[in-house]
C-alpha cells in the first residue's frame, strides 16, 4: 500500500536508495523515486536517518553487518560532522570528515596566528595531487613588486618561486609558515613591515593570497 503526502510516498516499493551497501529495502519518505526526509535502508547493512537524492545525508544511525554502528552527522553518503562510532567495546567521539576521523575536537582547515601590516587574507584550497602551500602577495588588485627582504620559514617542505608565486612542497600537516617582507605603500610615498604567520592543517594544495 502506498500513503502519498504531497510529493512524498511512504513504504514506496520503487523509492531507490542508491548507496550500495543499504539498498535492498527501503521505508521512509521519497521524492522523484529516491529515498528523500527520513527513513530506514536495509540492505547488507541498515540505515535509520535523513537522506538526501537517495544517500544518507543529514543526522542517522549506520549499523554495519557485523554489529559496529555510527550515529551522528552525515553528507553525501560518508560520516561527516559530529558524531559517535562504537564497535564492541570501543566508543570513540568527535568530528568525521568524508569518512575520515578528525579527532575529539573540530580543528579549522587553517589558523591565523598572528599579522600586521596585511589588509585581507584568503585560503583556498585547490584540486591538485601535490600536497603544499603556494604563496602570493597582491597589492592594488596586481602582484606586489615593491616587495624587499622577503623571507619564508616553515616547518617541513621546500621552498621553491615560480614567477610571482612563493611555494612550499613535500610538506607534512600540520604546517606553520612565517612570511616577513618589508613594502611600500600604494602611493609609493612610505615603506611599512608586514608579518604573517598561519598555520595550515587540512592536509591539500591551498592558495594564500596576501593582500596589502
């Protein structure tokens, strides 16, 4: 029997959960043919939870076949957020990312330890598959070339320039890195000393623009 409630249909037997693992039955909400709100996969292992266009996505509980559960956060089928996994007598707590443990405490991507003489920073990170921190200093909405006594230190890694930028390479997270360069002023009238300080512990290719 099907209940329909809007666009929603409840105990749906066409309604399709398109994460392997827990798509034999499914009960719960539907929308366009996949499993959508709340409802309960059951396949090779169970999922009580929200999903989203067929995948665990919001808060749920993942019971694998063997016992071991997880229940808290989730996002496009993988553990990601807060939550709890215990498996027999081991419970461990804290923050998940794409499946990935975390630890106890959510840790930002990166950290500004200290600066002066810089008016905006950005950190993005980049899809590459060499793992390090590329470094450029803009001023004006252009590179800086009034740059002098520019020095870089860090904690892992190499230094290497190509052209404008400054990177470090082969590098181990979490990395601390020290950029100190003196520079003149916009209108070229004064020379200031700039410092920043930040750290880096998302493990990925990030770009950091400094801005003066």
């Amino acid at each position: 029997m099907i209940f329909i409630w809007g666009s929603y249909a409840f105990g749906q037997s066409d309604c399709k959960v398109t994460l392997p693992s827990i798509s034999g039955t499914y009960i719960g909400d539907c929308k366009k043919g996949l499993a959508h709100g709340k409802g309960v996969a059951q396949g090779q292992d169970h999922y009580d939870g929200q999903f989203v266009k067929g995948i665990p996505e919001g808060k749920g509980t993942y019971t694998w076949e063997g016992g071991s559960f997880y229940e808290g956060q989730w996002k496009n089928g993988m553990r990601d957020g807060k939550g709890k996994m215990v498996t027999g007598d081991t419970t461990i707590t804290g923050y998940w990312k794409e499946n990935r443990y975390l630890g106890k405490e959510l840790i930002s991507s990166y950290v500004i330890n200290s600066v002066l003489g810089v008016s905006r920073s950005t950190f993005k990170k980049t899809i590459s598959t060499l793992d390090g921190v590329k470094l450029r200093i803009m001023q004006g909405g252009m590179d800086n070339i009034t740059i002098e006594d520019f020095t870089l230190a860090y904690d892992s890694g190499d230094e290497y320039r190509n052209g404008p930028i400054f990177g470090i390479q082969n590098v181990q997270f979490p990395l601390r890195v020290y950029v100190r360069y003196r520079t003149w002023n916009q209108f070229h009238t004064a020379q200031y000393d700039v410092f920043f300080d930040f750290t880096v512990n998302e493990p990925g290719s990030w770009d950091v623009v400094i801005t003066n």
